[in-house]
C-alpha cells in the first residue's frame, strides 16, 4: 500500500479507538497511531519514511523491504521500549499504527511474512500497490474517516 493509505487506515483505526477506549490526549495518541503507521516501510528506499528520514539508507543495504520490519518483532520490541521506559500509551499507540501497516499489507498480493525470517507464515491478498483497488480502498477509508468526525 502507499503511505497515505496506511495513514488513513491508521486515522481510522486511532479514531474508533479513542472513540471506545477515551485517552487523555487523544490528538497525541492519533499523531502516534500514524507515526507507527509508516515505520514498517522504513528498509523501503524510495518510501516517504525513508524519504523523510535520510538516516535510513544503511537500513535499506542490511535489510530487505517486506523482509524483518514487516513482521511481528518490530512491534513486540517498540510496545517492550516504550513500556519499559514507563510511556505505555505511546507503546500502544506506535503498535496500533504498526500493526494496522502488516494488516492492510497483509491484502496485497506482495504480503507479509509475519514471523520473518522464520519461512512459512506469508499472508497475501489479492491487490497491487497503487492499483484501482487501493483506491477504492483509501476512498472509503477517507469517507468513513470524515464521517467518524462529523
């Protein structure tokens, strides 16, 4: 998926959250969501993240896009960080966007292994990145998401 599709996915997802589960700052916690939403794609190197964020090019050398940031451990090891260092919201909020990334890459037909680079547990779907059906997908995401709102 592209970037503003995991940002939008990630802005529904925080909102119906902080809708059922309130936060004492829930625009923080909405910004963090979508941070976490992006980082997966950090080893990708023409990714807005990487983009952004200049100090990634030794990632993209040492490890392969879809390869161990696209699994289960990133998220365990940022929700361990944070929590440990007492910032259990942010932890669950960086995981949530994390999370909500694997699961709508988890759609396309490239997918994810989830337990890289453990072989055997690919999950994939059946849409390409940038295609008709992305954009189906991010159109009702942003109609649901304003609709949230309102």
């Amino acid at each position: 998926m592209l970037w503003f599709t995991h940002i939008i996915f990630a802005l529904f997802l925080s909102l119906i959250y902080v809708k059922n589960i309130p936060q004492l700052s829930p625009e923080l916690f909405i910004i963090f969501v979508c941070i976490g939403s992006i980082l997966p794609d950090i080893d990708a190197p023409k990714s807005f993240v990487n983009r952004k964020l200049k100090v990634t090019k030794l990632l993209t050398h040492i490890f392969q896009h879809r390869g161990f940031f696209h699994s289960i451990f990133p998220v365990i090891i940022i929700y361990a960080l944070f929590a440990s260092a007492g910032w259990h919201t942010i932890a669950t909020a960086l995981s949530l966007g994390y999370l909500s990334h694997l699961a709508i890459d988890a759609f396309t037909v490239k997918g994810i292994n989830i337990i890289h680079p453990i072989p055997g547990l690919r999950i994939s779907g059946f849409m390409d990145v940038g295609s008709i059906t992305e954009w189906i997908i991010f159109s009702a995401l942003v109609i649901g998401t304003i609709a949230m709102i309102v």
